[in-house]
C-alpha cells in the first residue's frame, strides 16, 4: 500500500492511501472461504458450495470489508509510527474520489487528519493571578440574621392584615359558598390590594375575583371550580374575613438558636452567622479565582486547535443529531471547554494531581448539605448526607458533574501553590458587579 501525506499546516494534514489488488487480494479470498465454511445453500453440503455461487453471493461484502481492513490498518501505523495527538479520529476527505468496487481494481482513500497541539508552559510566582476578599458588613450580617428568623418563622394570628400577610375567607355568591379560602396577600393584583390591606376578621368586601386574582388556574383553585365553570360565573363575590394570619420571625431565644445553629446564646447565634458569610463570600470568591485563574492559563498555554476540522468531526460523529448551524450557535463556549480540558489534563500530569474516591465524596457530601439547607435543614446527619452523596456519584451524569468539579478545584488548588496571588479586598456589591 502506498500512503501520501500533504501537510496542509502544523495542525492539519490530508493522507492518500492507494490499495493495489495484492494488499487486499489474500484477505479477500480468505474470506471468501470463511463465508463458503459457513454458507447454507439448497442442495448443497455446508462447507461444499461451489465457489463461483459464494463469489456470486459474497464477492462484493469480501471484497470491501477485506480493503476496509488493509486501510484500517494502515491509518492505525501511520498515526503510531508518527507519534501523531490525532484530534477525534480520521475523517474521508470531502473531495474523495467516488469508489468502484471492483475486485482487482486498485482503490485510493483520502483522509483528513487533524492534531491536537502539545501544551507546554511554565507557572511561577511572576505569574499573578487576582484574589478578591469580600469585606463582611454590619449590614450583611443584620441582613442574613432577619432572613434566617423570617425562614425559621410561624404564621400566628393577626388583627389587621398587612401587605406580607394571609387572611382566611369565605366566598359567597347567591347560594355558592366557598368557605376557608386562603388568600396570600402578595397574590392579589396590585391594583386591588390596597383594598385588602388593614382588614380585619369580620370585615365584608365585594370583591371582582377577575381582577383581584388575575391568575385563571389560582382563581379556579381558590372557588374549587374548574376553568369551564368558572368562565360562566358573575366575577363580582362577597368576602367575609374570618381571620389574619401574619408571619412572626422566629424569636431571638434559646430555642432559635439551637434549631438553627445549635448553639445557646445570641453572642454565639451572631458569630455562626458571621462564620457562614464569611463561608459563603469564600466560595464565591473561590469561585471567582477559578475563572480569571482558567482564562489566564488558557491565554497562557495559547493553545490553538484545529476548528474547522473539529466542528466536522463533532457534526459526523453525533450522526445527525445537531445541523452544523446547532454547532455554531454553542461553539464559543464548546471550544473554551475544549482547551481548558487539555490545559487541566497537562497542570494535572504537570503538578501530579490525584482524584481519589474520597475527593468525590467529600464533594458529593458538601453538594448534599447545599441542597438540605436550601430547605431550611441544616444539621443533617452525616450518614445520611453519605448516603444521599453516595446516591448522587451513582447517577451517570452528576458522577461526571463532581468528577470535572473536583478536577477544578484540586487543579486550581495546585496552581495557587505556585502562581502570587494578587490579593483584593472589595465590597459584595463590587464584587457581584464583576464581568
């Protein structure tokens, strides 16, 4: 077989494999044979059918899988012997010349090849990369303790309704009564509420439902009827007030304190809240380090890669599953992914970090006790958040989410190690008004 190769650029180069009868023929008729052992024809002994029949039958499947073969191969040597980073795999050129199977006849492949670039640079403390410290506010603290006293808070009865409040009611329309009706203040039209507001349990209004309650499906829940027979009811309904519910922040006593953060005194409930922001600002400013960490490395590493021919491999090898113009709309940020990957793959083998078992868990474990506190639970036991962990890293696609994470973190955390850190201090608001 003869192979030419035509180094279109450091990154690109077209192969044209020309397969002459003799790198095929052998193969060929081995396989012939192969097909003739196996072959069941009508009045015919397995094994013994005439060869002209199983030419006839097979010649064809024999002759390109046979080919197939001897260009498979030579692809496989040429990219080994030549030490070649192939990007994706070798894909026909879109000028192949079209192919007459033919036994005998010599055939010429042509195949675009695309490599990805060797990564190679070096860190060191002249290398410097921003860390923003927040400042923690009066401010942010008062803000964070009424916010945790309004989530630990009850619903207890009220005298007047307030704009935060709910009232309990009581609809009527000739002889249709709807009874114990909850009604969220903040849930009527802006218009209307001011009418709502500062009523007391006894008070009667004669209320448009249409257009104090503009939502349809909250408007057919609240009278318990459908949407077909609600459409034919007059609008206009007495409200008859039976209570006021308002909701009363959590109380600044023992209690509180240990449901909350389990600790005793107020001094210590303050100094939690104080600990959480500080924790929260940290990742949030860790998460910031990480991106003007990752865009400095890529600018760093300049790494450059064969587009055109990625986005033809992605196109190809995802079977009509995405247009090319799919592609192009997420190609920005497919391509950074792209290069960062190969950047995070050279620091890793680079500054030799390990992914352990026990990274992905302990990631898993703080995923887990992010997603309780989001619902107000806080002090979730450990064994429990193991085994939510343990449940998340099963599931394919968020075993895959941590693992990348995880990838991140421990290599940025190397990366700190050896890059000066450009220390900032700066207000939450700046921060979050950062690009």
């Amino acid at each position: 077989m003869k192979l030419d190769q035509n180094r279109i650029d450091d990154l690109n180069l077209e192969l044209t494999l020309t397969v002459a009868n003799e790198d095929y023929a052998d193969s060929r008729k081995k396989k012939l044979n192969d097909y003739r052992k196996k072959a069941e024809f009508k009045g015919f002994r397995k094994g013994m059918v005439p060869m002209s029949l199983v030419e006839k039958m097979y010649g064809q499947s024999a002759l390109v899988d046979a080919v197939n073969d001897v260009v498979s191969e030579g692809l496989n040597n040429f990219i080994h012997e030549n030490n070649l980073r192939v990007l994706g795999e070798p894909l026909p050129s879109e000028d192949q010349p079209q192919t007459d199977w033919v036994a005998g006849n010599e055939f010429v492949f042509k195949f675009d090849i695309a490599e990805n670039p060797e990564v190679s640079f070096e860190l060191s403390k002249d290398d410097e990369i921003v860390y923003y410290t927040i400042n923690v506010t009066e401010a942010a603290k008062k803000e964070m303790k009424e916010n945790l006293l309004k989530q630990y808070g009850s619903l207890e009865e009220g005298k007047k309704a307030k704009e935060d409040d709910f009232i309990i009611v009581d609809f009527e329309q000739g002889d249709m009564k709807v009874e114990g009706t909850y009604v969220a203040l903040r849930n009527v039209a802006e218009g209307v509420r001011k009418s709502f507001v500062g009523v007391k349990p006894g008070d009667v209004l004669d209320v448009n439902v249409n257009e104090a309650f503009e939502n349809e499906t909250d408007r057919s829940s609240m009278l318990k009827v459908s949407k077909e027979e609600m459409a034919n009811l007059d609008p206009m309904f007495k409200m008859t007030v039976k209570n006021v519910k308002t909701f009363v922040n959590a109380p600044l006593v023992e209690e509180t304190f240990e449901k909350i953060f389990g600790v005793k005194t107020e001094e210590e409930f303050d100094a939690k809240i104080e600990e959480r922001i500080r924790g929260e600002y940290a990742q949030e400013a860790d998460f910031r380090f990480s991106k003007d960490a990752k865009n400095y490395l890529l600018e760093k590493a300049g790494v450059q890669i064969a587009e055109k021919f990625l986005k033809r491999w992605v196109y190809v090898v995802n079977e009509g599953k995405f247009t090319m113009e799919d592609i192009e709309k997420d190609w920005d940020l497919f391509i950074i992914d792209y290069k960062w990957q190969m950047v995070r793959n050279y620091l890793m083998q680079k500054y030799n970090v390990k992914i352990e078992e026990a990274d992905l868990l302990a990631s898993a474990k703080g995923f887990a006790a992010y997603q309780f506190a989001m619902y107000g639970m806080n002090n979730v036991p450990d064994e429990q958040l193991e085994s939510f962990a343990k449940n998340i890293l099963s599931q394919e696609e968020q075993g895959r989410r941590i693992l990348d994470q995880v990838e991140n973190e421990k290599t940025f955390a190397a990366v700190r190690e050896v890059v000066s850190l450009k220390k900032k201090k700066i207000s939450v608001e700046k921060f979050r008004e950062l690009k």
